[in-house]
C-alpha cells in the first residue's frame, strides 16, 4: 500500500492535475454526471429566478458607451440557466473546480447567445461573461481575459485562447506571443493601445491545451458580440483557430491568410483577414515574411489606399 502523500506532495500532485485538464475525481462508486448537472441547473434556474436582473447599460464607463448596434435596441439583461450574477460564481481556480461543471449541449450555446446579446456595452459583456457558469474552462483559470486596448480601435485582433502569462495578469497576448504582436504593430506604425485585442476563447485551457469545440462554441457568442460593439474598420484573426470558428470555414490557415474576407455580424459586413499567430511565428521565423506582407495589407486598408488581393505567395 502506498503511503499517504504529505500536505506539500499534495498540493504538487493536484496542481499537476489541474494543468492536465483533469477536473473530476474517480471514486469507488460510479457517479451519474448528468443527473448531478441537471441538479445544477435546476438549482442555477431557482438561483436566477430569485435575483434581481443585472442592470442593463449603466455598467459601462464612459469610454465604453457607446450606443447599441444599429438595428439592436438594447434588452434589458434576463437571467438565463448558465448566467450568474456577477459575484455570485465559485472562485475561479478554486480547489472543487469539478463542483460547478455543466456538460456542454446545445441549451449552453443558446444560454451563451441570450447572455450575449442582454449586453449593450463592452463593459456590460464584461461582466455578464465573468458571471457566466457555462463553460468549463472558467473552473480552472485564474482569471477571465476579456481585452486589451482602445474600445473605439478601427484595428481588431481576436487570438485564439490565453496561455499562462495571461491567464496570470488577466490580460491578452502579453506573454511572448504578445511581444512578438507589439513588435509587429510597431513595423506598421501602430501601439498596441490604439488596437483591441481579444481572444475567441477568454478564458485559458489547463495546460495551454487547445479548446474543445464545444468549448469553442459556447464562446462564440460572446466574441461575436465583443466584435460587434468595437465595430473596427478592419478584424483580424490571429492563427486559423479564431478565422475557422468565426467565418466558419475550414481552410487551413496556410490557404485563408492574407485574403481578404467579409466578417457578418448580423447587421453589417466588416472587412477581415487572417494572418499566422504570433506563437507559430516564434517556433517558424521563417514564416515572418508571410506575416509581414499581411500587416501591409491591413496597414494600407486602414489607411484607405486600394488593394488588390492578389498575393504572390
Ligand atoms: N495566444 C492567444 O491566442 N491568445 C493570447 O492571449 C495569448 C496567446
């Protein structure tokens, strides 16, 4: 038999276990996981009917207010099964990270679009996705990553999901990757405060391992929606990962990059491209070149000089 681990060994074993996405215990007994959700739900739902709504604009600064999206009158924000109120979710990376885990289905992804789309400021989608228990990967991140940069940017990047370094300080693309964007931002004469910064997935899957397609799509909403209040003049997608979950395609990132594509947000098309993410450019350098053309290409949209799209590459 083996023998007890002591506190510290402990504590090393479990934070291994965290890292590696393993977020529910095996006991003797068999455990019905759906049963123990729909609990869950049940008790989320009596939960919401007993709070009062979230306040519905107000939340917002005043570097946020910005009015609503052409043809969406603001809703007053309505509870729904996987909104909390804010303040009201376990602690994130809280050491019963299985204790609120939902499984992921289809009533998740419409409760992620009705949260979605109660928020009628950036700030206001703030909190709602920092009181939103739908997605799993909240249970094991130490913050939730929302963005970084100018909320009236004309230039907007989306990522794909925070590593470690964001995850820390709560902040997108500030680990290496990150200093690679700033760098390449300079090279067309841009700071990255007169950008916006986002990730399709705000929230950092354990062990930098790459989110699930579910988790994909109950966060799909809440990125669309972050899209659709910057209103930028020109998206950007940073790797293949955040272009295929938001143009729905399934090029690869090789074909996609460089082209430019219409981004639907419902109520007008912006112009957008892909380009590689800065975390394959620092394992490939090589590819840099590749990258570089596609920053002209958003340089010489943002400043309104034609383009063509043909690209020699
Ligand atoms: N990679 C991403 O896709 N997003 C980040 O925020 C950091 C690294």
């Amino acid at each position: 038999m083996t023998a007890p681990l002591n506190p510290t060994d402990l504590e090393v074993l479990l934070d291994f276990y965290v890292a590696s996405g393993v977020d529910a215990a095996l006991g003797d007994a068999p455990v019905n996981r759906f049963e123990e959700s729909a609990h869950h739900a049940a008790r989320a739902q009596a939960r919401a009917r007993a709070a009062p709504p979230l306040p519905a604009a107000g939340i917002g600064t005043a570097s946020s207010a910005r009015p609503p999206v052409q043809g969406q009158a603001p809703q007053p924000p309505r509870p729904s099964p996987a909104l909390a109120r804010p303040g009201s979710s376990a602690p994130p990376h809280s050491a019963s990270a299985s204790a609120g885990a939902t499984i992921p289905g289809d009533d998740v992804v419409m409760a992620a679009r009705e949260a979605a789309g109660q928020a009628a400021t950036l700030e206001a989608l703030r909190e709602i996705l920092a009181g939103f228990e739908g997605c799993n990967l909240r249970l094991t991140a130490k913050n939730l990553v929302f963005s970084d940069g100018a909320e009236n940017a004309r230039l907007m990047f989306v990522g794909e999901a925070p590593g470690r370094e964001e995850d820390a300080q709560g902040v997108p693309f500030v680990g290496r990757s990150g200093k690679l964007l700033d760098q390449m931002l300079k090279a067309i004469g841009l700071a990255r405060e007169e950008v916006y910064i986002a990730n399709a997935v705000p929230w950092r899957p354990p062990g930098n391992r790459v989110p699930s397609p579910q988790e994909a799509e109950i966060c799909k909403p809440f990125i669309r929606r972050q899209i659709e209040l910057v209103d930028p003049d020109v998206l950007v997608f940073l790797g293949g990962a955040s272009a295929k979950l938001l143009v729905g395609t399934n090029d690869g990132i090789m074909r996609l990059r460089g082209k430019w594509l219409d981004y639907q947000t419902g109520s007008r098309a912006i112009r957008a491209i892909a380009t590689l993410h800065p975390a394959y450019l620092l394992r490939t350098p090589i590819q840099k070149r590749l990258a570089w053309r596609d920053f002209v290409k958003i340089k010489a949209a943002l400043d309104g000089r034609v383009q063509t799209d043909v690209d020699p590459t």
